[in-house]
C-alpha cells in the first residue's frame, strides 16, 4: 500500500455501513454433520450498528483552509452525530505542529477511550501517536501517516498511485473511442516536492505508457485554485495543441477551470482529483470541459470514526470474518462521470 508522510485525500464505506450486518463463513471441520453448518465469526460480528458500550472518541485534525480539509471535519462530526453511543471531544483544527501536539495530549490526559488523528504532518506527530498509544489509547491515523505503526492501531488513506492510475486510465480509454492518434495530454499537479504529487503523476504515467501514450505540458500549482489558474494559463499559452488535460486537486481545479474559461479553448476536456461537489455538478451538466474527476474523498473522515466506535467496543467490521479492526485500510479512487456521478454526489465536498 502506498502511503506518504504528507498524503491528503479519500473513500471506502460510509460510517453507517461499517457496522451493519453479520458475516458467516463455513466451517472448516472434515466432520460430516459441520460440513453445511455456518457460524459467527468471532465477537466482531453481530448488529454492529446498534447502540452499545459509550465511547469516547477524541478527534485531532489540522485548520479547515480549503474545501477538502473541511470537509474531513465536517465529516467525522457528522458521523459521530449518527451513533447514540459515541460521545466527540474534538479540538480545534491547526496547522501549528506543537500546537496540534499539545492538543493530542489534552485528549490523552481527558482520558479518551480512542483517539483520531489526522495529522498536520505526520513525521512531527508520530510522537503524539505513540504517547497515546503507550497509555493503551488507540489511534486511528488518517491519511497522512505516522513513522512507525507503534504510533497508530489502524490507518485508513488515499491510494495517490492508483488515483494517478485511474485519471490516466479513463483519459487514454477516452481518446482511443475518438479515435485520437498520438494526443497531446496536459497535467496540471499539487506541489511537486511532495511525495503525494510524485506518487500521483507516476501513476498518471505509468497509465498512459501502459495504453501507448505519454504525458506532455505539466506544470505543478500548490492546491490553490490561485495557484491552478496561474500554473494553467501558462500551460495553455505554451500549448497550442491539447486533446486531454489532468489536474490533481478539485480546491485547485476551481483555478484550473477559470484559466480554461478565460482562454476560450474547447479542443481538449479535463478529468479533476479529489471528488469536490463543484467539479460533480460541472460533469452532470456536461457543458464544459470537465468530463470526470477521481475520487480522494474525506469521506474516509467518517469511516475513520465509524472504525473508532468498533475499537472502542472491543469489535471488528462485521462484514468482515476477521475479529479485529484491520490495521491498514486503503480507500480507492472510483472515477466519476456523467454516467455514474448522481450516486457520488454524497461524498462531494465544497471546494
């Protein structure tokens, strides 16, 4: 699984599926009369979704300054709201490291029965992490992940590679049903010394190498729609020949799409990162360029409380046949069109 120290991004299941249902699995006994007996699998299993033991859940996340990161707040409130037997002690969101650091311990000193952290940075917190766990808290880390897994008991994240993947996948699959031969392909990424732009943009080229194609104009913008629509109007001005253009962040995209407005351009169409509602409501009209975007939604926020109760409730996901809470948890980069985006627009977020 791929994972980077400064990742952002996300989606998997929503809150309310992660403890509906019961799992059976066959029973591996060679006794003739258990062969076509099913059982429970272990005490993770049962009505997960019903009211039980009251837990404490502590919640540590950085300042709400764009869409995305907002919307990972707004998120996991929400789904602590849902659950009668889940009590939110949330601090308040900061970019400041030690700031952020002494607000993990306030909620370890509040005696939290699970801590969730999405870190400002997570080499920086990795500390945190493990003071919380050494005093027998666990911790969901989000995203972007601590150091060492001594710091968390389960992490749950974006696939930046596969998002990559996905975005340049659904581009050249596109292009060949136009019959379009040797294209032109733009790329507009997040902040380049990021390992979660590298990982994004190898994905991206691996995808297009695999399909016979390559990745042309690229420029790099820092998530900003700012920033997009400045990066993107020099792409456009040093590329007069475009068929398809990927931009990383959906907050950015907002940039992005404004430089294309102004250009007056309509030979190329674009595919959009993250999942914002914005850019959801731009491919469901299809009047534009935007065609599709690739999900890293915050959704994830709300799976990560969800996960956070089961802990809290000696329990794992009852969908599952294992016991336990698995220790990594990988949410996948669904691409959404036109086609497909009315059953999306639930984890769209405001850009």
């Amino acid at each position: 699984m791929t994972r980077t120290n400064l990742a952002r991004r996300g989606f998997l299941f929503g809150a309310a599926g992660l403890g509906a249902g019961a799992v059976l699995v066959g029973c591996t006994s060679n006794e003739p009369e258990a062969q076509n007996t099913p059982q429970q699998a272990g005490n993770g299993q049962g009505a997960n979704s019903e009211p039980g033991q009251p837990v404490t859940i502590g919640f540590s996340a950085p300042a709400a300054d764009h869409g995305w990161m907002a919307a990972m707040t707004i998120n996991a409130r929400a789904s602590a709201e849902q659950f009668s037997d889940v009590t939110l002690n949330a601090t308040e969101g900061t970019n400041d490291v030690n700031q952020q650091i002494a607000q993990v311990e306030q909620l370890i000193n509040a005696g939290v029965d699970v801590l969730v952290i999405l870190p400002f940075d997570g080499k920086a917190l990795t500390s945190a992490g493990r003071q919380a766990m050494d005093a027998g808290i666990p911790v969901v880390n989000v995203d972007r992940v601590f150091d060492t897994p001594l710091a968390y008991r389960t992490w749950i994240g974006g696939d930046n590679y596969r998002m990559g993947v996905n975005a340049g996948n659904y581009i050249a699959t596109e292009l060949k049903r136009q019959n379009v031969n040797n294209p032109v392909i733009g790329e507009v990424a997040g902040i380049d010394s990021l390992p979660l732009t590298q990982e994004r943009s190898q994905g991206f080229k691996d995808a297009l190498e695999q399909q016979g194609f390559s990745v042309g104009p690229r420029v790099a913008a820092e998530f900003t729609p700012e920033s997009g629509e400045r990066q993107t109007s020099n792409l456009l001005q040093g590329a007069q020949n475009l068929h398809a253009l990927w931009n990383h962040d959906d907050d950015q995209g907002v940039g992005v799409v404004a430089a294309i407005e102004s250009s007056g351009r309509s030979d190329f169409f674009m595919v959009g990162g993250a999942g914002s509602r914005n850019m959801m409501t731009l491919i469901k009209e299809d009047s534009g360029p935007v065609k599709a975007t690739v999900l890293y939604s915050p959704s994830m926020a709300s799976s990560a409380i969800a996960m956070a109760r089961l802990l809290g409730q000696d329990k794992g996901l009852a969908d599952l046949a294992e016991h336990e809470i698995p220790a990594e948890v990988t949410t996948y980069s669904a691409v959404v069109t036109k086609e497909n985006v009315d059953s999306y627009m639930d984890v769209g977020f405001d850009s």
